[in-house]
C-alpha cells in the first residue's frame, strides 16, 4: 500500500487562503489588533514607573515629597495594569469571536469543494486521510492566528518600545539588542526552513498511518474472516514506527535549537549587564536603570524565546494545512460548463452516441458504443465481467467524463447541463447501497428531503420493508450504523428501493437492484419495482437472467460493445447467441 499524499509545499497559497478566509471579519480584526496594542504597550510602559520608583526610593530627599511621589507612581501603575488587563480580556473574546468564525468557514469551504471533486477522485484516496486533512486545515489557521495575535504582534510592539527606551538611556544598549535579534532571528528562519522538509515528511507519515487504520476499521470483518490480523498489525506496526521515527527526528531538531536558544539569552543577559555596569561607572545609569533593564530583559527573553517557539510552530502549522490546500489547488475533475442549464426531462429518451471511454492510461473500456432506449422502454444490459456494463451507467450519471462520443438525455448532452439537475432526474438503485449513519426514516427520505412521514411510509411499504422497520428497537428512527452496517444486505437494498420509489425520478437505473434478496424477498420487490418503473426510462443491470425476462429489450455485450440486441423470446431463440447460453446455464434456477 502505498502512501497517497502529494505534498507540493505550498505554504503562499495556504496563507493566501487563510487570508482571504480573515479578512471577511474586518472589524474583528481591528478591534484584535487595538487590543493587542494597548496591552502589548501597557506592558513595556509599566517598567518605566518601575525605574521611577526605584529612582525615588534611592535618590533621597523629604520623606513627604518621596511618599507623594511613590503615592503617584503607584496610581499610575493601577492604571497602567486596569488598562493593560481590559486591553487583554476584550482582545481575549475578540479572538474567541474570530477564530471559531474562520474556522467554521475554512471548514465549510473544505466540505463544499472537497465534495465536488468526482466519484473518481473518492475512489483514489483513504477517506480517514481525506478526513484528517479537513480537520487539520482548520487546526492550523488556529495555530498560526494565535501565534500572530499572541506572539508575533505583542513581540513587534514590546521590541519595538524596549529599544526606544533602551536607546534613550544608551545607544550601546540599543544596538546590542538590535544585533542581538537580528542574528536570531536570521537563525530561527534558517532552522525552521530546514526543518520544514521533516515536518512535511511527519505531517505525510501522520495521515498515511490515519488513512491505514481508517481502511483496517472499514474491513474489520475482512481482517478477520481472511485470517489478515497479523499482516495488518504488522502493516500498522511499520507505519507507526516510520512515523515515531520522523517524529523523533523533528522533535528533537527542535531540542536542539531550544539549546542553541538558551545559549544566546545567557549572552545577551551577560553582555547587557557588562554594558549596563561600564555605564554604572561612568555615572551613566541609576538604579532604577538596572531595574528597567533587567525588566525589559526578561521581556525580551520571553518574547524572543516564543518567538522561536512560533516560527517553529508557524511552519509545522504550514505543513499540517499543505495537504487540505493540495486538494483546495486542484480543479475538480468534472465540472458544469459555464452557463450549463438544467436538464429538462419530459420523455426520457437516452441516446448513447459512438461513445469511447478508457480509465487514464488503461485499457478502452468502451469503443464506437451506440445505444439509443426510448421514451418509457426498460432496457437490461447483460454480458460477462468486464463487458463494460456499469461503465455504461457510471457514464450516464457523469460519474466520469466520455473520451468521446456524446450521451444525450431528450437531445440535451448531459455534458452541458448541471450535474445536479442530471441526478436530480435520475434514480440509482446499487448493487450493494451504502447508507448514512443517520435514521431509517432519514435514510429513506434523503432523496426527497420535503417528502412527508406519510409518503415515506408508503415508499417503505411498496419496497417491502416498512414490517422488518418497525420490528427494529425504534421503528423510523432507528439508526442503521455507518453505512448501514446494522442492517443485513437484503435490507439495505430494500431500503434503498424506498428511497428509489420516494424520489420518482423520471429514468431509473438497477444495478443488479434484487442480488442481495432471497427468492420470497426477490418475488415481493420484483412487484414493487414493477410499479416503480411504469411510465419510467429504465435500464437495468442483471446477472440473474430471471429479473429481466419481461424487459422490453435485452442488450448483451462483450468487449466495450453490443453483440446482441432483443427481447427475451427473441434472444433465447438464436442457436449461437451469447444470451441463449446463458440462458441454458442458468434455466434450472428461473422463475417460470
């Protein structure tokens, strides 16, 4: 199995759209960032009246002017911290506000266009992967908009004002600062750009390992019943240690650098101290100025010490979101033409017109297929595996794009209408239907949300199941499990037959619809699809020759094409026709 990723490292076009996604809340924005400012400022102000206090306390004089003094040093610090306090506790709901605001409509933007990619492009990738993308682009805008709201602002504003004052009292001190950043920072990007690679490389291994078990968890009963236990835990075992490995490797590049960190705030303390003594000497500094300073190391120690801390996370964030963003970046496979209109079905007549399909490089699939079915005719497609039957149908509802050829629905090129209103005009009855993990009732109704309990009771009854239904612990509003595992095979089809009988879709198509029923089963729905495709386009998929006896026309094909054409009588009659000897094989088991 391999790993289904396609990391592009697209870290511009993530933050392009995280922008695009934040900048719809302009005034949160606003208000976040005045927020910040104030309490950010706040912050690198309340050391000053620290220094004058210090100052007063040292520098003599009436002890009545020095408590006056220290009385005022004092109220401004009370509203220095009120303001620095509400400054942080309005930005604090700001943010709460914005954030759950983005995050919901990077969410939904994911659903939307992650659901409009084909049926294809499903079948191509791990759902637990695809699940754990979505959830991973949310995470990340809240990760990277944290650490610019939390980090990088107050550590542009606090640096920003400490070197003010730092320069006002030496210049020495202010350039030791400025050299100081200046060489860490160039250090911090140059680490985590290096970095980046293995963190794509975790953040890859992460979602391979997520896809794996979501697979094992789907196929638990296969696991099980093909002995695949131990092949799958060692599968798992090698995903898991691949994945601790580069986690290993990443988390400890990141110890690495949090050592080289600690180093440099050890020089930058003691080269700031030497500088600040030197001065001390010269008279250059008071008391209150090694208070300040050392306030405003502790400061730049904190700031600058999340700062490395938030580049790292910044570009671990990047590539936990570059995934999502491949999908987001790639145009979806089918797409509407500009200005496609809606089908309009008012006969039903499907023309199939010199179709040629092939999957990507493979083999053609169809060649030079041509099929014309009437308005209200039941047509059965028939042949060996492989022939290309439901091909055919997946071609009809747009499930891939012709590699030539047109399909036409009452003259209207299906590839020039909307794909909503084709499946809007369309039923499916599948082989082996997949039901959401939601009610019967739900379940039944998806394919008409405005129908009635009424109706859906008499759909259920019409398919045969409204009695096994309402043996269940909560009738309709018993839950069927993901993709309905609580319900046996016959059941869920039957179900799904309700669900075909409700939507009344003009054109219906049966792909091998009875399969999973049992012969008294089979006999009662066969009666409800009777009714079900009066009046209706029909095309139906069959194995058991039995369920299509009564079509109006059987189509036998071989090889991508059609080698017969007729109806039953007309068909068993032909001595050397492909359908004839099937029809012999199976003729014991037919209902007479």
């Amino acid at each position: 199995m391999k790993n289904p990723t396609s990391n592009k490292g697209n870290s511009r076009e993530t933050l392009g759209l995280f922008l695009e996604a934040a900048l719809r809340y302009k005034a949160l924005i606003v208000v976040l960032v005045i927020s910040v400012l104030f309490a950010s400022g706040s912050g690198v102000i309340i050391p000053l009246y620290f220094k004058k206090f210090f100052d007063l306390m040292t520098g003599g004089g009436a002890k009545t002017d020095l408590i006056t003094g220290l009385m005022g040093v004092l109220i401004a610090l009370i509203i220095l911290k009120a303001i620095e306090w509400v400054a942080w506790r309005v930005s604090s709901f700001a943010v709460v506000s914005f954030e759950t605001r983005v995050m919901a409509d990077l969410n939904e933007k994911c659903f939307a266009y992650l659901h409009g990619h084909s049926f294809g492009y499903f079948n191509n990738n791990f759902v637990g992967s695809m699940v754990k993308r979505v959830k991973s682009f949310a995470n990340a805008f809240e990760m990277i908009a944290d650490n610019v709201l939390w980090e990088v602002l107050p550590f542009i504003v606090s640096i920003s004002a400490i070197l003010f004052v730092l320069w006002g009292i030496s210049p020495l001190l202010g350039w030791g600062v400025i050299a100081w950043i200046i060489l860490y920072t160039i250090i911090s990007l140059a680490f985590s750009k290096f970095k980046l690679k293995y963190d794509i490389r975790r953040n890859e291994a992460e979602t391979f390992a997520s896809g794996l078990l979501a697979d094992t968890i789907t196929n638990n009963a296969n696991v099980k019943l093909f002995n695949g236990y131990d092949r799958e835990v060692s599968g798992f075992t090698k995903a898991t240690e691949d994945l601790r490995a580069i986690r290993k490797k990443s988390w400890n590049m990141g110890n690495v650098f949090e050592a080289v960190q600690g180093v440099m705030a050890i020089g930058l303390e003691i080269g700031m101290l030497y500088i600040a003594v030197s001065l001390w000497k010269n008279d250059g500094l008071t008391p209150g100025d090694f208070v300040l300073i050392q306030a405003y190391l502790s400061n730049i120690f904190g700031k600058v010490w999340g700062f490395g801390r938030v580049i790292r996370r910044f570009y671990e964030s990047l590539s936990d979101a570059s995934e999502m963003t491949d999908i987001l970046l790639s145009p979806h496979e089918i797409k509407d033409v500009p200005n496609a209109a809606d089908l309009k079905v008012s006969e039903g007549k499907i023309d199939f017109k010199n179709v040629d399909f092939r999957y990507g490089d493979s083999r053609r699939i169809l060649s030079g297929f041509s099929l014309s079915i009437a308005k209200g005719e039941k047509v059965a497609l028939i042949g060996p595996s492989g022939a290309g039957k439901t091909t055919v149908v997946k071609l009809l509802l747009r499930m891939h794009d012709l590699t030539g050829g047109s399909i036409e629905i009452d003259g209207q090129n299906i590839s020039e209408v909307t794909q909503e209103s084709l499946w809007r005009n369309v039923s499916l009855v599948p082989q082996d239907p997949i039901l959401f993990h939601r009610t019967l009732i739900d379940n039944i109704r998806y394919g008409r949300p405005d129908a009635s309990d009424d109706e859906v009771i008499e759909a259920a009854k019409s398919a045969h199941c409204h009695d096994f239904i309402m043996a269940t612990p909560d009738g309709y509003d018993t839950f069927v499990g993901e993709r309905g595992v609580k319900l046996s095979g016959g059941e869920r089809q039957r179900v799904a037959i309700a669900r075909a009988i409700l939507r009344n879709a003009p054109i219906l198509v049966l792909d091998e619809a009875t399969s999973s029923l049992d012969s008294g089963s089979e006999s009662l729905i066969q009666d409800a699809l009777n009714g079900l495709m009066e009046g209706k386009t029909v095309i139906v998929i069959a194995h058991r020759l039995s369920t299509i006896r009564r079509m109006d026309r059987i189509i036998v094909m071989a090889d991508g094409g059609i080698i017969e054409e007729g109806s039953h009588d007309v068909l068993s009659e032909r001595k050397d026709g492909m359908y004839r000897k099937l029809w012999e094989l199976q003729a014991g088991g037919f209902i007479k």
